[in-house]
C-alpha cells in the first residue's frame, strides 16, 4: 500500500497486492471486459443499488440478525460472541447475495442464460432460485462426489427448474465442476453469463463477488455498535474460496483494532495430505484464472483436497485472502473436520441454531480464540450458513440415525 | 525468419514460410506427453513427424485443462495417473528433436511454467531443443515474465485470438506473439467438429488486418478436406483431438496414417483454389 491511499479497502484488482489477475483462455477476455464494463456502470447507477436492495428487503430477508449466544460462549472461555446470522437468508445462506447481484447485473447485460459451479451446493442453490426468479435459463456444474454428498441439494435445484451437470472429471468436486462450467462458458458466452460463486476467479469475480458480499460486514459493523457500543476485538468466518469471510472482514479492513480470523478446513490433520487448508500449506500458484494460494505439487499440478464440508473443499482461495495473509493484516488457521462437528453439536445444543458445517469451522476456531482474547472480549462470527442440507452428514457422524429406519 | 535486435531464428517461422511458398500451409500435430506412455508418446509424435506433420505440438497434461474437451482430458487425465512428471516433457521434446528436425512447441497450461521458474523453464526447453511455448490460458496482458524469458532465451511464444477478442487484442496478439498466432476457430474448447466455423475465416482476416503474417488455426479440425479448406486461408491448421483419438484407439501406426492422410491436404492446395 502507498501511504497516500491507506486504505485496504479500496483494492478493486484486477490485483490485489502480488494476487489476482486473468490467468483465462482469449475467448474469455471479452466477456470479461463486458462484466467488468457492466459492473461499474451498474455500480454507479443508483437504479441498480435501488434494485438490489430492495430485493435484499422483500426476498432475501436483510439486514440480517446478530444474535449473541452465551450459552454457547461459555465454551470459548466466555468471550462474548455474536453471530451474524446469515443462515437465516431465503436459500439458508450468504451465497444469495452474491447471486442476486450478478443475476441483476446479466438482466442488464441482456444474456438469457446463467451458469454456476457449485460445492456444497448452496450457491448451486441460490443461483437457480435467482434464475426462477429472473426467467431465466440455469445450468449448474456440480462434482459428481459433490451430488453424491449434497443430494437433497441437488433435487432443491431441479425443483427450482436447474439442469444440475454432474462433473465426473478430475477429482469430481468442486475444482472440476468450476473447469467445466469455464468451458461452457468459453463456448456460449454470447448467450451466457458466468455467476460465479466465490471471490477467487479471474478479474473482476473477486472484487465483484466481494462487493455484493461485504453488506454482511456493513450491516454486522453497525449492529454491533449498537449492541456493545464498541467494535467487536476479533471478526471470524470460515474460508473456503473465500466470499463469505471477504463479505465479513471487508468493513473492518480499515478498523486495525479489529483482529480478522479466516478458519480454513483443515480436514483430518494439515499434517497429511487430507485437508483444505490453503493459506497454511499451500503455495502461490495460478488455479481457475487467478493468481493466489493453492494446494499444489511440485510441478504445479492441483493437489485434490478435502473437508467433510463440500463448501470448503477447494484447493485454492480468493486472491484478496492470499493478499491480506500476505500482508499480515487477517490471520488464516486450521479447523479439523473433528473440531468442526463438535462445535456444529455444541452451538445445536446451547443455542438451538443448527449451523451449516462449513459455518462450524468458524465457531470451532471462535471458541479457542475466545480463550485466548478472555472474557471482555467480543467477537463477531459469520454463521455464513444453516446445516438443514448436512443433516444426512451429521447424521451420520454422530450416529444419529436409527438402523433400518427410511425416510418417507 | 531472423529477429534484427536479437538475431534469432524462429524455425517455425521458416517452416510455415517453406510450406506457404511451396503452395501449401503447415500442418501442426498435436500430442500429449505420457500418453499412452512416456515411450509411445515419443514415437507417436516422432512417426507424425516423418508421416507429414510440419510442427508439433507437445502437451503437457494438466490436472484442470480449461480448454480441452473429452478427449484430450481424458488422455492427459491418464498421463498424469500414469506418473507425468514436467521433467518427461524435456525428456519427449529432447528425444523427438534428436530424431527429426521438425520444430517442437509445447503447449502447457501456465502454473506448471510459474512452479518450474519461468527463466528455468525457457532455459531447459531450449537446451532440449524446444522451439517454444503454446499458452493457452496466459494472456500477453499478464505474460510479462514469459516476454522477458522468452526473448533471452530465443523461444517462440504463440499466443490465442478468439472471435470475440477485439480489434485492439488481436493487434497485441500479433504483436506479441513469435513463431504464428493460435486463431481459435470457434467460441469453444478442443474437440473435432464436422464444420470448422466460418468465424475462422473472418478471424484470420482481421488478424492479416492487424499485421499477421503467420495464422494458424486450431480446435475442430479433425480431416484432411478440412485442413485443406483451412489452409486456403490460412498459413497453418493444427489438429489434436483427432490425432489423440486415433493414437488411443490405434496405436502408433493408425496416428501416423492419419497423420499421413491431413498432410496430403496441407500440400500444395493451389490446384484446388
């Protein structure tokens, strides 16, 4: 950063420090010229701010609450904690944020077909509500893996009237369904827009998804404030590409009081090779047209990872994560699988909240930061989403499931 | 052709410049590394080579080839199952240079480049005899390190023009570029087509508009009567899948007749214009 522009949080790419850019096939770059044209006329045009923020009001259903949870704080060596409860989104999540803006911005485009990568499946989900929404036409990609552990997701999207791709190539998870959605993206981009989900991707996906996603943070920043009086010491989120944690952490960039936490999945131990944890292990390297982190071998080919949450299952990280590692201005750490479901159980059983377990890595990571900063201290957590569609997973992992029982 | 500031000679240049005065166009082959296995890939490329092939195109398979079809994924999906290492692409490229004189380009995705070391990489396909790099997922506006390394190590660097790039990026294309420009036929990734879209033909003149000398053009051009339609007019047409596909279902002797088969269309076409 220069000192004549201090602040962090006006990087807009295409770089963020040595991270980002468009690492994309020539066929692409039009298309890519075209969003980014789009966005900024629709970023200055209030039409569009009015648009979408009535949407947000009348669908969606923000702001969004914070609810404070000391029940559950009382495990996290009594911190206050609060989370915003994003979970509580029409689609159960933070992606529909992101969805509804870039829906609303290929309506002005003019195209007539969206197309989607999807994980766990709730940007799968979002973006077909969106598109049932709009009329429009949706194709979503979805690792085959991916279809297999997130079925009912899967069947949400069909009912919204998606065509779901299952991807059988590569590791068939959430890295190859994003290839396949680029190829058909390089193929019928006159007629089709990419949403993409997450805040990594060529220019201008990770400042454009961030945009559309930092409302979390606004709305959070303020109620917090009024809650407490004072900004929160500490701001959590899980990380997986990265939008729900950019969405949180984007407000308080300029706060340097406010301590930023991003817990990435760290799977059976980061000591082997079964985990997701991107900015702990993993190396600067060019993965879905950006410069950032990824898990890599030696000769830079994508090393497959893994998380029993799909939404955290990527080998790579928005840019604007690997930039703000980089400069030691947010902190990334390790969350087991075990630790995850643990702290899914335990907020379940203080609270009544049943968090998606993607989210669970945040609150894992919460509690031990909760120990750390004491007592006095508040911490903000993104309940990025609600566990409704792990049920079959949890279920199963803490034997929930009465033998031979069907369900009907 | 000789670059005046740094006296090198791009061999691909004067292939497609031979071809071309001969009448005709190059026919550029395209094979991955390590499939079927490291060896046969060798021959394969090799017996293209001598069946006709003009320059080939060496693939370094990838673990997310965002620009290749079924085909391709599923070869260099199984080189890489089969132990791929980056090292066996020098190894390929040194073993088919020591055999024929046909120029070898490699065409490899880019974060292998970035983890190899740019400079590492220029400097070790070069002393196995490389003539440079197909990049199909750099674009020149981020390539600045691949400029510089290519240039002191005396590489070609073919760059892609789509249908959609405007005006502007096919002049930066051509600028850019040494060896010829990758126009890309259709809006799409690699796989044989039965048309190879008129798009081609309208890309191929604005890119003479923009000063190119060397056009070549590539994805779904799978037959000799298409390569030939092609090389009306354009200097190059480059087949892959087709090529791949055949050495998959038969082996080196089916790749080398079919080889054999798209060059009889690259020559001299002059009779049928």
């Amino acid at each position: 950063m220069s000192s004549a522009n201090p602040s962090l949080r006006a990087q807009s790419g295409p770089y963020f420090g040595d991270f980002g850019g468009r690492f994309v096939p020539e066929s692409l770059v039009a298309a890519l010229d075209e969003l980014s044209a789009e966005y900024a006329l629709a970023k200055a045009d209030p039409a569009f701010a009015a648009e979408l923020s009535e949407l947000h009001r009348s669908y969606t259903g923000r702001p969004s609450l914070i609810t404070e949870v000391p029940r559950f704080a009382a495990h996290g060596g009594g911190a206050r904690i609060i989370l915003k409860r994003e979970d509580l989104n029409h689609t159960g999540s933070h992606k529909i944020n992101n969805v509804l803006g870039q829906v609303l911005l290929t309506k002005r485009i003019g195209k007539k077909r969206v197309i989607a990568e999807t994980g766990a499946g709730q940007h799968g989900v979002a973006t077909a509500t969106a598109a049932a929404l709009f009329g429009l036409d949706c194709v979503v990609y979805m690792g085959e893996v991916d279809t297999e552990r997130q079925a009912l997701n899967v069947a949400r999207m069909r009912l919204l009237g998606a065509e779901v791709v299952s991807v059988k190539t590569g590791s068939r998870t959430l890295k190859d369904a994003i290839n396949d959605a680029m190829r058909d993206w390089v193929t019928n981009v006159e007629t089709t827009n990419y949403v993409f989900g997450t805040v990594a991707g060529p220019h201008p996906f990770p400042a454009m998804v961030r945009d559309f996603q930092k409302i979390i943070g606004e709305e959070a920043r303020q109620q917090v404030l009024d809650l407490t009086g004072r900004l929160p010491d500490a701001v959590t989120a899980c990380v997986g590409g990265g939008s729900n944690a950019m969405g949180i952490f984007h407000a308080f960039l300029d706060d340097p009081e406010v301590a930023l936490y991003g817990y990435e999945a760290g799977g059976e131990g980061i000591e082997g090779l079964r985990h997701a944890a991107t900015l702990t292990k993993g190396r600067p390297g060019v993965l879905h047209g950006a410069r950032s982190m990824m898990l890599q071998d030696e000769d830079g080919q994508t090393v497959e990872s893994h998380s029993i949450s799909a939404g955290l299952d990527y080998p790579g990280v928005g840019p604007e994560h690997a930039w703000l590692a980089s400069i030691g201005r947010a902190s990334y750490l390790p969350v087991t699988d075990a630790e995850a479901m643990d702290s899914l159980r335990l907020l379940s059983r203080t609270e009544g909240i049943i968090p998606a377990i993607e989210s669970a890595h945040a609150l894992a990571g919460t509690l031990e930061l909760g120990k750390q900063l004491g007592p006095d201290s508040i911490i903000l957590v993104n309940l990025s989403g609600r566990g409704d569609k792990d049920m079959e997973t949890a279920g199963r992992y803490f034997d929930l499931l009465d033998a031979g029982a069907q369900q009907l | 052709m000789t670059n005046a500031s740094t006296g090198y000679t791009s061999t691909v240049e004067t292939t497609i410049a031979a071809r071309r005065a001969a009448g005709g166009g190059a026919l550029i082959g395209y094979l991955p590394v390590g499939f079927p296995t490291l060896t046969e890939s060798i021959d394969a490329a090799v017996a293209i080579a001598t069946s006709g092939v003009d320059i080939l195109e060496l693939g370094l398979p990838y673990s997310d080839p965002v620009m290749d079809g079924p085909v391709i994924q599923a070869a260099t999906q199984q080189a890489l199952a089969n132990g791929f290492r980056l090292r066996h692409g020098f190894e390929a490229v040194a073993a088919i240079t020591g055999q024929v004189d046909t120029p070898v380009l490699m065409m490899t995705y880019w974060n292998p480049v970035l983890q190899y070391g740019v400079d590492r990489f220029a400097d070790d396909l070069a002393a196995a005899g490389g003539a440079g790099l197909i990049t199909p997922d750099l674009i020149p506006d981020d390539a600045q390190t691949w400029l510089d390394a290519s240039e002191r190590a005396g590489l070609d660097r073919v760059f892609l023009a789509a249908p959609s790039s405007s005006d502007e990026r096919l002049v930066q294309a051509v600028t850019r570029s040494r060896g010829f420009v990758y126009a890309v036929s259709t809006m799409g990734i690699t796989g044989a087509r039965s048309d190879v879209d008129s798009a081609a033909r309208v890309l191929v003149t604005r890119l003479r508009e923009a000063g190119s000398v060397n056009a070549c053009v590539g994805l779904g051009i799978s037959t000799p009567a298409q390569v030939r339609e092609v090389l009306e007019y354009a200097d190059g047409a480059i087949v892959g899948s087709a090529l791949v596909k055949s050495l998959s279902v038969g082996g080196v002797d089916a790749v080398a007749t079919l080889a054999a088969e798209l060059a009889a269309g690259a020559r001299d076409i002059r009779a049928a214009v």
